[in-house]
C-alpha cells in the first residue's frame, strides 16, 4: 500500500486547488473567502466547469513558502473532506502536476496530455 505525499515546504512559489461539484460548491466558495479575508492571499476564478488538467470544478490559490506553514495546516482542518491539490511553481509544468504534486484528501487522475 503506497501513501499519499504529504505538502513538505521546499520551493519558493505554490499553488492549491481545491476541487469541488455542483452539491460541494457552496461550501469551497466559503473556504476560498476566507482564504482571501484571512489569509490575504490571490484566489483564482472559480470554475463550474473542467479546466487544465483538473478533473473536477476547482479553484487555484497562489501562495509562497512565507505563507505555507499557516495556510496548508488550516486548508487540511477546514477542507471539509474536499480534495485539495498542492503543487510548486517551477519551469516544469509536468514535473509540478506529477512527481512533486503532494495532496490533502484522495489523490485525483490529472489530464496530464496539456503538459507533454
């Protein structure tokens, strides 16, 4: 049985996703306020559709290495048992989605063919 890789801080630049549906809509968009009140940080658009190699309707946060200690324990205790990608920002999109992609929740099958 392999394990889930958990966010370690060791880059510079991050995003977070959260993934969310029609039925869990409601509340990532409370998350992501807060998020944005809180935490002060960039909120992406919210998408109720499919966009890049995210397979459900997600939601991008970008953060840095000064704001991870605070922001990835928090997203865990208030995810709410939503998936919540957790990648850094390097100039290897493919490298970033996949083997230094960490997660909170159930890893997810990314669209990856974009990448390549």
């Amino acid at each position: 049985m392999s394990s889930i890789a958990r966010p370690v801080n060791s880059h510079q630049h991050y995003h977070a996703h959260l993934y969310y549906n029609s039925q869990t809509q409601p509340m990532a968009l409370q998350i992501l306020q807060t998020v944005a009140d809180e935490f002060c940080l960039k909120v992406g658009n919210r998408h109720a559709k499919l966009v890049g190699p995210h397979p459900q309707w997600s939601c991008q946060i970008s953060f840095n290495s000064s704001d991870f200690d605070q922001l990835i324990p928090w997203l865990e205790a208030h995810r709410n048992g939503l998936t919540v990608l957790v990648h850094p920002l390097t100039d290897n999109d493919l490298r970033d989605h996949t083997e230094l992609a960490t997660w909170l929740g159930e890893p997810a099958d990314l669209a990856l063919d974009l990448f390549r």
